[in-house]
C-alpha cells in the first residue's frame, strides 16, 4: 500500500495464479461495511476515496470472478485498475 501525491492510496498484491482478485475498503476493522473498489487479475488497483481511516484487503475471487456475489460494490462497477 502505497499513498500517492493527490491522496489516493495504491494497492498491490502478488498475483500467483490465474482468475480475479478483489480489493475492499471498510472504515471497520472487521469489515461488516466493506465494498468492491476494485475486480481484476492486474494485481493493483488505485483507491481515490477521501475521508477514513480505511482498512484494506484483497481476496482471490476465482477463475469466475466474484469472490461474495450478494457483496456491496462502489458505484461505477468497482474497477478501478489504476495507472
């Protein structure tokens, strides 16, 4: 986890097997309010949320995608790659 210049905080993972990953974001250490910011198989994405403190994490989703299907995603799809 990386924060940038303009606020925005970049997340990179180790991606060591084919499908998708998703990254959320929660303001609760335990993350009951968590959402998709992110669904790819690139291994970063770039989080441009204001406010926080926020807690991260990235969960392997599988071949088909969609780690939770009934989870929250951030507004516009939730694919935020990043440069």
């Amino acid at each position: 986890m990386k924060r940038l210049a303009n606020g925005s905080v970049r997340l990179e993972w180790q991606h060591y097997f084919t499908g998708i990953c998703e990254a959320r974001r929660a303001s609760r250490p335990d993350f009951s309010d968590a959402v998709v910011i992110a669904s790819n198989t690139l291994g970063y994405c770039i989080d441009t949320a204001t406010g926080g403190p926020w807690y991260y994490r990235v969960d392997y989703a599988g071949d088909l995608g969609r780690a939770d299907p009934d989870e929250k995603r951030e507004p516009g799809g939730g694919h935020r790659p990043g440069p």
